[in-house]
C-alpha cells in the first residue's frame, strides 16, 4: 500500500501503518458475551463474524499520550486535526475471505483522503483510513473507515417524546444501551473516548445530552440483525452514520432483504430519527 504524496496537513503527510497480531480466542468470546451469544460456539478455527475484526489492530497509545478527550494525542497516524469532536462517521466493508480465529493476521493501512469543508455549523475536515486485513497470504478485509472532526462548543439536543412505530414485515429489535454495556465494548476496543463512558464530560464538555453509543459498535448490531436472519456468508457491509444515539435512550434495529442477496438496515431513535443506515451484501 502506497500513501499519496498530494495528501498533507500543515507538515504532516500520511504513512503506512502494518499490524499484525492472532485473531485471539478469549477476545473474540468475550465479546460474544457481551452481545448474550454462546461463547462456546466460537473456536480456534472458526470463522470470525463480520464487524467483529474491530477488536484487533487497536492502537496501543501511552497513558502518556492520551489527550483530554480520552484519544490518543493528536498526530501520528491520524492528521493533527484540532477540531475538538471527533466522530466515526462510516465504512465501506468488503470480504473476500474468512477471518480464522485463533490465527495471527496483518492489517495494513494509511490515509487515503483529507478534505476541509465549511457546515453551518463551521469547519469540518473528513479523514478516510484504509485497511487491507491479511491471513495465510490471502486477502481477507477491506475497510475503509471515514472519520469526522467537527468544532466543539454547540449542545447537541436531547432526544424528543417516543414517536417510533414498529415496522410489520422487517426484521426488529429494540436495543437500550446503558452504561455498563458501553463501558465493556469500550473496554473490548481499547476506546478510551470518554463521551461513551464519562457522562460529566460527554455532556459539560462535548454538549452532548448524555453518553454517546459508539458508531462501530451501532453498525455490529445491524450487522448482527443481518446475520440472524440470513444463512449466506456476507460479502460487503457499508453504513454512513445519520445522528448520534444516546444512553438512556432506548433505539430501534430494522431490517429487510429485497431476496437478491442485499439488505438495508436503520437504526433508529425513539424519536423515529434515523441514527444509522447500512446496506449488506450477500452470497
């Protein structure tokens, strides 16, 4: 993987970044305790479920080099961007062949975009990391994650009154995060963001109406929902986040497949705005 040389904030320029690391065991049932799966159903050996490669190739910062906001500093393998929120806000995923649990994998990658925009809101800068995931000298993963940073200072507003009905046909399910559950998938990805843990941060310094669920982990749900009620291995899964969720707010999984091997998945928000929307793919 190359970096692109027309890529560069103020002196920084991008590099390319290799990881490797096993696809270890108690880390994956760990987090199938998390989400009340059998653990024992994963072995070394098995494969690997689809978003569930989010709990390896984490970046390992000092507590030295943790910033106030619970992330790393900035810098690094990621721009210096000095805008203080910053946000997952989507991946485009594509599966070529299976994750083998209990076996090591390299993941390699870099930056692959930088653009500045003005909002109303102000300055925004888009950052997009890709990754290509490797096991046994095949191609396993591609990733792209797009990234976020946006001004600091506005309140974001609390949810309004419940207003979602329930789909007939989808496939659904009710979800309500609290704070243990996000502080274990936090714990499980070494995300130290303190806007999913701390709610005096999250809601005095980031002006958010209370904890902030974790985008990755709202798309494992969705791509969990796809997963329980389709057989065929997945190929690609893509979401773009829409709006954040919030402890204690309970949200909404739905889903429906066009029986063409694609289903389209939301989150969303009591207050029936999507937080979340994904496109999976199967075969």
């Amino acid at each position: 993987m190359k970096t692109d040389p027309h890529i560069s904030y103020g002196d920084w320029f991008p590099s390319v970044e290799k990881v490797t690391e096993t696809i270890d065991l108690t880390q994956v049932r760990k987090l199938a305790g998390v989400l009340d799966l059998d653990e024992t159903s994963l072995k070394n050996g098995s494969h690997l479920p689809p978003m569930w490669h989010w709990l390896f190739f984490l970046h390992r910062a000092a507590t030295g080099n943790i910033g106030i906001d619970g992330h790393p500093k900035r810098g690094g393998f990621f721009p210096p961007i000095e805008l203080q929120r910053r946000m997952f806000a989507g991946e485009q995923i594509k599966y070529h062949n299976p994750l083998l649990v209990g076996l090591p994998a390299t993941r390699t990658g870099t930056i692959t975009r930088l653009d500045e925009k003005k909002s109303k809101n102000g300055r925004m800068v888009l950052v997009t990391a890709t990754y290509i995931i490797e096991q046994e000298g095949k191609i396993c993963v591609e990733d792209k994650h797009d990234i976020v940073y946006i001004d600091g200072g506005e309140k974001t507003p609390t949810p309004g009154h419940d207003s979602f009905l329930k789909p007939d046909d989808n496939w659904y399910r009710i979800y309500k995060a609290d704070p243990v559950l996000l502080f274990r998938y936090s714990a499980l990805s070494f995300n130290s963001h303190r806007i999913h843990y701390d709610s005096e941060y999250a809601e005095n310094e980031e002006g958010y109406p209370g904890l902030v669920v974790h985008g990755p982990f709202t798309a494992l749900l969705l791509a969990e929902l796809a997963r329980a009620n389709i057989q065929e291995s997945l190929t690609e899964f893509n979401f773009r986040g829409r709006a954040p969720l919030f402890e204690p707010w309970s949200f909404h999984l739905i889903g429906k497949s066009d029986n063409t091997g694609v289903a389209e998945l939301q989150a969303v928000r009591n207050d029936s705005v999507i937080a979340m929307t994904a496109t999976a793919k199967f075969g």
